[in-house]
C-alpha cells in the first residue's frame, strides 16, 4: 500500500582504510522524510522577536514543532511583512528561515500574491503601478531569500480574487483589470524567472469544479505551476474519507504533485454548518475538549493516512499548531499552555513510528547490507564509525565509516 513512499538501500561500507566492513553489526536510522510533514512555523519568527521568558514559551513550543515536521509555512502576507513601504520584516523572518534551515526543516514562503492582509499604502496607485509594485515585490522576496527559501504559494485563493467584495484592496483591482489568467501568469512568470529552481504553489480554499476550471486555464495559457495547493480548514467538521478521496481524484487528473497546504481538525465544538464565510464566526471563547481532543486525534490519524497512501501528495500542512491560532480555534496539535493533545502524539506515532525505518543489520562477508525503507536521510552507525546518506530511489552505494 505504501510501496511508492519506500526504496531499496543496497550499502556497501567500507572502514576508514578503504576495506570492506565485514560481519559488523549496523544500526541504521532514518532521520529525516522525504515527504513533507509540515506545520505553520509563525512562531520561529516570534522567536527572533521576543525575549526572557516570552522567549522562552516560544522555544519549548519550537522544541515540540521540531520533534514532529520537517517542513514549516513562513507567513508573507504583504500588509504585514510590509505595514509601511519600504519597512519589511525581512530581518526576523530571515532569521526565522535559516533557523529552520539550520534544523534540516524545509521552509515555504506564504503567500507572495493575495488580495486579503494585501499592503493598504498600495491604495494609493493607480492599476498599472500597483501590478508592477507586486511583480516588484514576487521578485524582491524570491531573490532575497534564494537558497533559503526555494517554495512559495506565488498567489492565493484565486477562485474568488476577481470577485472579492468585503472591502475594496489593490489586488483586486488589478485582477479584474488583468483577468485571473494574466495575473496569475504574471505572478508566476516573475517567480521562476528570479528563481527559476523554485517550487512554485497555486494555493486556494475553494475545492469546487471553479478551481479545476481554473487550473485547465492556467496550464493551458503555459502558466509554470509546480505543484496545486489544497486548503483543508476543517471547523465546520471532518470532511470525511468520501469528500477527500473525491477531491484526490478531481484534481489528481492534472498529474501535478499535490500540497494539503492549510490543515485545520477541530477539538473543540464545530463552528455552525450555516456559516459561509469561516471569518464570520467570531466568539469569544473557543475551547479544547477532552471529546473533542480524542476526536480530532482519530481525524488527523485517517487523514494523514489516506493522504500519504496517495502517490501525488508531496506534502501536508497542520496549519497551527498551537490553539487560539486563525479564528482563536482549538485547532492546534498542542493546548495554549503548551502541553500535547492527543492528536500531537497520535501524529507522532505515524510519523516517526509506523512511517519511519529502524534497523539493527549485520554486513556479510563484503561489508554489504540491503534494506526497504521509507525515503528519506538516514544515519547508520557501526563500531567503525558513521555515516549519513539519502534514499529517495532504489539505490546501491558505497559509503566509507568516518
């Protein structure tokens, strides 16, 4: 069932001389996933900002985040990454990336394009400066942060874009000026010609027939999507096995791989069903249940399942991780004073448990060893010393113990 996620190791160790390791026993270790296991990472960047015990709070939440993914969302919403022109937070947010980089945590630029928390001073332009200020801006940020940050959701949420009415904003304007298919080739254009190495994600909330329409249009038009952006925020209830194997299979048909890039499972009570907009629920108080905990956690477990079983999914997002994150949700895999939910653990188990590959092997006479494994970086430790190697494919390699 998971073939598709495993490879085949064939090792050859060799000793620091250059002889083969013969009879050792190998203890071999995966530690890291190819696939991304990733969650919002807003807190790495409240991390550069806060001090003492504040501070503090923040790294033992970053502890637990680090033992869990590899694979963090950093926010890029213009309004606040650039409140006044020409003011970034480019200094905390880079900081906030090489941190993680610096953990082997691959890191996603969220979103560069999206006419919600879109920079108010761009109001003051009229349509043509304001497309060229945002193409400006794609190529500012995918250039600054190349190397670092090689993923981005280029535009968000384009479904609605055109047709976007709570409040009159800059990016709205220049897509129904544009068209959706021009400004979101123009966006992706600028991306990949700044950082032509990029993954590059449409994101969007709407799973209907409107964003498959979309994406006919934007692949036909030649538009270089790498990879389509589910949102899955899930506070009106579970989606449930029939609506998520219904929208693998509806979106599957464009080959492209395939980011669940907003995940939310409630613990708490579910926002009412008669609520359109999710932001429209405004309450004061949004608790963590213990019903609701046990829930979320048998949730989560069959989603991640099901999505890592399917051979297009690269790569799953929990989008807070704490609770009283979007919408003040009891949507976290921990509880706000920092403890973990059973979901945290249930993931965990899956995570690097069932999905992870330990072995305790012994070469032969060659110093050979073959295994099946998950893909992904692995570690393997002798009495003559180690070494590190990945596995993404069938692969026979020869590897000397330092």
């Amino acid at each position: 069932m998971l073939e598709h996620r495993k490879a085949q190791g064939r090792l050859r160790l060799l000793k620091p001389d250059g002889t083969p390791a013969a009879y050792c026993p190998v203890r071999l270790d995966q530690v890291s996933h190819q696939f991304l296991f990733g969650c919002g990472a807003f807190d790495a960047v409240a991390l550069q900002k806060t001090e003492g015990a504040q501070q503090e709070v923040f790294r033992s939440r970053m502890d637990k985040w680090l033992a869990l993914f590899n694979y963090g969302t950093l926010p890029f919403y213009w309004g606040r990454y650039e409140p006044v022109e020409g003011q970034t937070a480019y200094a905390e947010t880079m900081a906030a990336a090489r941190f993680l980089q610096e953990r082997d945590v691959k890191v996603k630029g969220h979103p560069l394009c999206w006419h919600t928390v879109c920079a108010p001073w761009l109001m003051q332009y009229d349509n043509d400066e304001i497309l060229r200020r945002q193409l400006e801006r794609i190529r500012r940020e995918t250039a600054a942060y190349r190397g670092v940050i090689d993923m981005w959701d280029v535009i968000n949420e384009v479904v609605i874009m055109p047709d976007f009415d709570k409040y009159d904003n800059a990016v709205t304007r220049i897509c129904k000026a544009r068209g959706r298919v021009n400004l979101v080739r123009d966006v992706f254009t600028a991306a990949k010609e700044t950082n032509p190495g990029a993954v590059l994600l449409i994101n969007d909330f709407n799973t209907s027939p409107a964003y498959e329409h979309l994406l006919e249009e934007l692949l036909s038009a030649g538009v270089p999507i790498s990879a389509i952006g589910i949102q899955s925020h899930q506070h009106q209830g579970y989606w449930g096995l029939e609506k998520l194997l219904n929208v693998l299979e509806r979106f599957s048909r464009f080959g492209l791989p395939i980011h669940f890039t907003e995940n939310t499972l409630i613990s708490g009570d579910l926002m009412p069903a008669h609520i359109v907009d999710l932001n429209d629920w405004q309450v004061a108080s949004w608790p963590s249940t213990p019903q609701g905990e046990e829930r979320q956690a048998q949730e989560v477990s069959e989603m991640y399942t099901t999505l890592f079983s399917h051979p297009l999914v690269e790569a799953i997002t929990t989008w807070d991780f704490g609770d009283g994150g979007w919408l003040g949700a009891p949507a976290g895999l921990v509880r706000k004073d920092g403890t973990e939910k059973p979901a945290y653990r249930a993931l965990h188990q899956l995570i690097h448990g069932t999905w992870e590959t330990h072995e305790a092997l012994s070469t032969n006479a060659d110093g050979c060893i073959t295994f099946d494994g998950f893909k992904g970086s692995y570690k393997i430790h002798t009495a003559w010393g180690s070494a590190g190697f990945g596995l993404t494919q069938d692969s026979t390699l020869d590897l000397t113990l330092n």
